[in-house]
C-alpha cells in the first residue's frame, strides 16, 4: 500500500514540477518597461481599520512615487480605534502634501458587505467625485511600496494593454515561524494560481493579491464595481475572476512577485499565522466537507508519504520503497528551493516542507472546525457569515 500510495505521490510531483505552469520557478516579476509619453491619472485607496503601527510607513512610501502623472491619495478609516486617522494627517502635514490625500471617515458596516470591501467602494466613490481616474490603485494600509511601484504597475498596464495588475509583495519574514511558514504560504498559492496561466489570456485562471492591485476603471465599471464582490472574504482572486471573465479580446491580466515592494505585518507567532490562514481556508473550500477530505488526503499523498515511504521502506528493507520515497522528497525540496532564494533562505528549510505541509493541512482543518461551531470567518474584530469563496 505505501509503494502505490510513494508512485502516486511521484505521479503528483512530476506534474507539478513539469506542468503546472512552472509556478515553483517564482520567475514572475514587473518585466522591463520604456517610460510613457504621458502618465494617466490614478486614485490610491487604503482601506485602514487599526493600522496606527503601520500607516506611517505606507503613507510616506505613497507620498514619495516618483509618478509623473496626477495621483491622488484616498485613505478610509474603517472606524479604527486607535490613532490610525491622527498618524496620516500628520504624516501628510509634515510633508506639506495635505492637498494629495483625503481622509475619510468610514461609515458603519451595512448588512451583505466585507469590511474591507465597503471601505474601498467608500474611497472609489469618493474619488469619482473628486476627479477621473484612468485607474485605481488598491493597496492596504501596511504595505511600503517601491518610489518606482506605481510607475512601473501603471507601465505595464498600458504597453501590455492590462485591466488589473497585480503584485504579491514580499512578506515579512524575520522571526522563526515567519521563516518556517510564511515562505511556504507563497509556494501554495502559486502552486494553486500559477502566475504564468493568470497572466495567460487564454487560460481561465485568474487571480490577484489584495496588497497591491492596479485596475483600470474601465474594468471595474464593466464588472459592476466594488458592489459585484461587495461579501467577498477572498476578494482578491474574486475581483481578478471577474475581470478575467469579462475581458475584452486582446486585453489581459497580470501577477507577479516584488523583491522592492514590501508588507509590514509581521506574524510574531505560529497562532498569529494560523489565525491568517485559518480565516479563509474553508472559504477557499466553497465550505464543502468533500473538498475538505480530499485537501486533507491530497496533501498526505502529496507531501507526507514521501518521507514516511523512505523511512518505513528503510526500516523494513523495501528498498524500492525507499527509494521511490528519496525521490519523491528530492523533488519535493527541489521545487521549494527558489522560493526560499527569493526569501533569502537556507536551503535546508526545503527538507521541513512536508511537516510545513502538515500545519497548514491542520490550519484548514481547524477553519471548518471553527466554521462548523458557527465562529465564521473573523478578522479585524468583525465575524463574517458563510459566503461564497468565488463569483457565481
């Protein structure tokens, strides 16, 4: 039974390795643009509820673009209670930049909304009024972003002729189950949305990171705005399936990684990152047992056996056993290897991504235990009810 479970498991990494898109590779990044002979204007909105640790940081970083266009910035307090709306103005005051950002005083949650989906439709009609934007720059309140990020997402949108350009900023990854788990956590969403099949126009996968989003109003006007995904939990990826769905010939989609551009939210702690995880895992699920139990099984198959087949093949002297188990962690380690180059890693972090694999099977896990005792999806202070993970 372990030797058929290993040559399942070495069926699984070869296709991962040679046709999934390549998405272990982490070859994706913000490709080399010429300068544009006029730059088209773009409203920044921040969706911010308690972010006073790190909303210094984001506004200085957005105030500092070296983007020749007009630019303006529309931050929402999502009625924090903390000084998140205090630290801004001052930020803007000392630069004496208080004509290029508006603060906003978000207005209380309505029934059927994310929070941070309502704060973003507040900003995006706030900006209609004030201006018109050619796009829209989405970004949350803890991100520093590159003096070069705008110019370069709004570049590429317009030499490749894109309605959403998207960026997975680089995590913050300095303490121990930072290092252990957060690099992983950008191995599995690759692996699920391969970046090279997002940014193919004829494939159908779509996908997008929610710290950095470029969309083109155009886009968001013809997918019927912010309100189109308004009780999304995983709002990203379903922002990027209706743009995708619904694009014009010879218009795409883009997502890449960032080694400039970076997030400040650190996870000190295995329950802070369990906590991130766990929010949103089942919803990723559509909440269904049967998709559960085969996550739960393909995972073991995939990244639990090959260990456990070298071992017990070792131990019993089924050398085959052993040796199908060898290479099945070989190339496990493999296809983790760049990304922890790109996390500046030692690679004998990839020998520990089968146990990696085992926490955040446990994390999923743990999502629809939390579900299924009627906790939801909790961010922010907020519980959110079951909602689908994608459009209908």
């Amino acid at each position: 039974m372990i030797l058929i479970l290993v040559l399942i498991s070495l069926i699984i990494w070869l296709y991962l390795l040679l046709a999934r898109g390549n998405f272990w590779r982490c070859n994706q990044f913000l490709p080399p643009c010429l300068p544009l002979s006029s730059y088209p204007p773009v409203a920044v909105v921040i969706p911010a509820r308690n972010e006073a640790e790190t909303i210094s940081i984001c506004i200085e970083s957005l105030l500092g673009q070296d983007y020749p266009g007009d630019y303006k910035i529309i931050l929402v307090d999502d009625q924090s209670t903390d000084n998140t709306r205090e630290i801004a103005t001052k930020i803007a005051e000392g630069k004496q930049k208080e004509g290029d950002i508006y603060i906003l005083t978000g207005k209380h949650l309505p029934a059927g909304w994310s929070g941070k989906l309502w704060a973003l439709y507040q900003g995006v009609e706030w900006a209609k009024r004030i201006g018109n934007w050619q796009y829209f720059l989405f970004t949350d309140a803890d991100i520093q972003h590159h003096p070069t990020n705008l110019s370069q997402l709004v570049t590429l949108a317009e030499e490749k002729n894109l309605d959403l350009v998207s960026l997975m900023v680089k995590l913050h990854c300095e303490s121990f189950w930072e290092r252990l788990l957060i690099p992983a956590f950008v191995f599995f969403f690759q692996k699920l949305y391969p970046f090279a099949w997002v940014n193919d126009r004829k494939k159908k996968i779509a996908a997008a990171a929610g710290g950095c989003i470029l969309i083109n109003q155009s886009a968001l006007t013809r997918i019927g705005g912010i309100e189109a995904l308004k009780d999304a939990l995983i709002d990203d990826c379903t922002l990027a399936s209706l743009v995708k769905r619904t694009l014009p010939p010879s218009r795409g989609i883009w997502l890449g990684l960032t080694d400039s551009t970076f997030s400040l939210r650190g996870y000190n702690g295995l329950g802070t990152i369990w906590q991130m995880v766990s929010r949103t895992a089942f919803t990723q699920l559509n909440y269904s047992p049967w998709l559960l139990v085969a996550t739960v099984i393909g995972m073991a198959i995939t990244y639990l056996i090959p260990p456990v087949a070298l071992v017990y093949g070792l131990l019993t002297s089924q050398w085959l056993t052993a040796a199908f188990g060898f290479v099945c962690w070989l190339l496990m380690a493999i296809s983790y290897l760049p990304t922890l180059r790109f996390y500046h890693l030692p690679p004998v972090y990839a020998l520990f991504l089968w146990f990696i694999a085992l926490l955040y099977t446990l994390m999923t896990i743990d999502s629809a235990w939390q579900y299924w005792l009627g906790r939801g999806s909790q961010w922010k202070g907020r519980i959110y009810p079951k909602v689908a993970a994608r459009p209908k």
